[in-house]
C-alpha cells in the first residue's frame, strides 16, 4: 500500500509544475531556425566570397548584391 502512495504523490508532483505553452515553443523554436540559418547563410557567403579571391568582408558592401543581382537579371 506504501509504494502505491509513492507513485501516486509522485504523479501529483509531476502535474503540479506548469506546462509550457506548445505554440509559444514552436514559436521559438522557428525563430531559433530562422536565426541560424540566417548566421549560416552569412558564413557561407564570406566563405565563398574569400575562396572566389575576393575580401569576404566586401559580401556587406551594397555594390556587392547590387552585381549579383544585376547578374540573375
């Protein structure tokens, strides 16, 4: 009969602590995507900028985009 009490004031233990709310989690857990693979496309456009002989910081100068933009078009 003890250990059925046990389990019981364990159960009643776990449910005691509030749940978290499950669109707020995936909510953060979407922003958390989007923000590395932002960081990722960055450290992959100086990459490839550096390995293509360029300065991979010049990947932030507007003129930059503005070629290859002007490329795809």
């Amino acid at each position: 009969m003890a250990q059925d009490q046990v389990h019981t004031d364990h159960v009643k233990k776990h449910h005691d602590v509030e749940p978290v709310s499950y669109p707020r989690w995936i909510l953060k857990r979407i922003l958390l995507l989007i923000l590395v693979a932002i960081i990722m496309m960055i450290i992959g456009t100086m990459v490839g900028y550096k390995l293509g002989g360029g300065n991979p910081f010049k990947v932030f100068l507007p003129s930059t985009w503005q070629h290859i933009f002007d490329f795809f078009h």
